[in-house]
C-alpha cells in the first residue's frame, strides 16, 4: 500500500510543478523596457509592458520552448517513477 500511495504523491508533487513552472513569471524593470518573463527553466514567453515609446501590450511566445519546458519536468517525473519503481522491486 505505501508504494502505490508514494507514486501518486510524487506525481502529484511533479505536475503541480510542472504547471508552476510553466507559469512563473519573472517581472523585469528596465528604464526603457518593462516586461515579464514566462517558464521556468526553459522561457516559453515574454510579455512586453513598456517599451521606450510608450506602453505596449504585446506577447512573444516560443510553442517550443514551452513543449521543451514541459518535457523537462515529466522528464524529472519519469525519472522518479523510475527510481520508486526499482526501490520496489529491491525489496
């Protein structure tokens, strides 16, 4: 019963991640260029606030990179399902 229990709580634990990585959002405040960053590690999009002529609305995004920041994280989850699984099997 605990193996079961451990595995959903790390995926859990990886897909929260997941979307907070996908979602962090890293504001920078330059005197002539204001705009936020998205993704972690991986920036899948910029969104520009202020530009030197003026305020902007203008979203850059990067599908790629946003399948590239995806794939990293189920990667680390793989990876632990993988680790689990083997402790399991050791016993």
């Amino acid at each position: 019963m605990k193996g079961p229990f451990v595995r959903l709580v790390w995926i859990i634990v990886c897909s929260l991640l997941t979307i907070m990585g996908a979602g962090w959002g890293v504001r920078y405040d330059w005197p002539d260029f204001v705009h936020v960053d998205y993704g972690f590690p991986a920036k899948w999009a910029t969104h520009t606030l202020i530009t030197f002529t003026g305020p902007s609305d203008r979203w850059i995004v990067d599908p790629t990179m946003l399948l590239i920041d995806v794939a990293v994280w189920q990667t680390i989850l793989i990876i632990g399902i993988i680790i689990l699984e083997l402790k399991v099997l050791k016993k």
